[in-house]
C-alpha cells in the first residue's frame, strides 16, 4: 500500500472514530448540551484536529443523521419481499420503522433533530445536501411500493404515490415521537397501550390505501 492510500484510509478511520465519538456524546447528553470540546475528548483529540473533519457541531450532527439513514434504509429495504403485494409492503416498512425507532433510538432521535433543519436550494453545505439525499432515498423505498401496489392493483389508483409517501411518513413519524415522549401520560390519561395506537395506524392505512 502507497503513503497516499494509507494516508487517505487513516483520514477516514479518524473521521469515522469521530463520528462514533460523537454519537456517545451526542445520544447520552443531547446535541443542544453537548460541545465539540466534549467530542474531542471522547476521540482523544485536540479540539484543532476535530475541526479539520468537521468544522462545526451541526455540521458533525449531520454525518449521524446521514448514517442513520443509510441504516434505515437498509432496514426498510430488508422489510420487503417481491412476493408481497405492494400494500403489504408498505405495511412491512411501516413495521420495519417501528421497530427502528425502538432499537435504534438515537439515530430516530437524530432523524427527528432532521426534521427542524431548514433547507434552501441555494448556499446548502455538503453534509446538508447529503443528509437531504439520504431522506429522500428513503422516502424512495415507500414510493416505489406504493407505485408497486397501483400496478398490482392493491393499492386504490386514485392515491398519488409521491404525496402520499410524505403524508404516511409524516403521519408514522409523529406517532413514533408521540409514543416516545407521551405514552405514559395518554396510558394515564385514557387507558390505552401503545399496541392500541399502533393497531389504530395500521386499520386507517388499511382504509385509506387499499383498493376497494
């Protein structure tokens, strides 16, 4: 191996210990209490060293969220079997999610974070415009069954695929965040289990998608 590959692979071994670095300070404390001083000393770094990968906190956060995506993608995508029909698919990724954001709790909350980052079509920053292509490829996952189950003729033809993506991501994305933060109050409040809720998802998904 060349002093240049092995130069290059040492770059990215140490941008990579940062960014696990990162996601220990980042998922115990929080992005809004943590500091890059504390993610330089979980790296063993100078601080001088980490702003060469990374030249601020969010752009750092950013990287999280991108891999957080990669890893629900590939999660979404195990979900599906070509066997299926497409409304079954889409069930099965709602399914994959879920169960996601329970095991990977973190990077959902990274995912979340996301969710408040404001995006323009002019001046975005590399890791923003990376973080935006990682969510529409997963929100690429959901289309393309979605488009799957009009051809199939699971899915009602009427529905437009691309729409209802975002309408379906949105909705399970906000009962996920419900459920994290609320469920002890609303199983207080109204007598409820989160399997009730989850089961209430998927009956309007099966009302407001299948093909009559």
């Amino acid at each position: 191996m060349g002093v240049i590959e092995r130069k290059e692979r040492e770059k990215i071994e140490r941008r990579n210990a940062i960014i696990e670095a990162a996601e220990r300070i980042f998922f115990k404390i929080g992005i809004e209490n943590a500091s890059m001083e504390q993610v330089a000393q979980e790296a063993e770094l100078s601080k001088g060293t980490l702003y060469l990968y990374f030249k601020s906190k969010e752009d750092l956060y950013r990287s999280i969220i991108i891999k957080g995506f990669i890893i629900l993608k590939r999660q979404l995508k195990e979900s599906i079997n070509a066997a299926e029909t497409g409304f079954q698919n889409v069930k099965n990724i709602s399914q994959a999610y879920i169960k996601f954001s329970h095991i990977h709790t973190g990077y959902f909350d990274a995912i979340l974070h996301y969710q408040n980052d404001l995006f323009t079509t002019k001046d975005r920053e590399p890791e923003q415009v990376k973080s935006l292509e990682s969510g529409n490829a997963v929100i690429g996952v959901l289309i393309h069954e979605l488009e799957k189950g009009i051809l199939d003729q699971s899915i009602d033809v009427s529905i437009r695929p691309i729409e209802t993506a975002f309408v379906l991501w949105s909705q399970l994305t906000g009962l996920l965040q419900v459920i994290q933060r609320k469920m002890k109050i609303i199983a207080y409040h109204y007598k409820i289990k989160q399997i009730d809720l989850f089961e209430n998802y998927f009956d309007l998904l099966e009302k407001s998608l299948k093909n009559k």
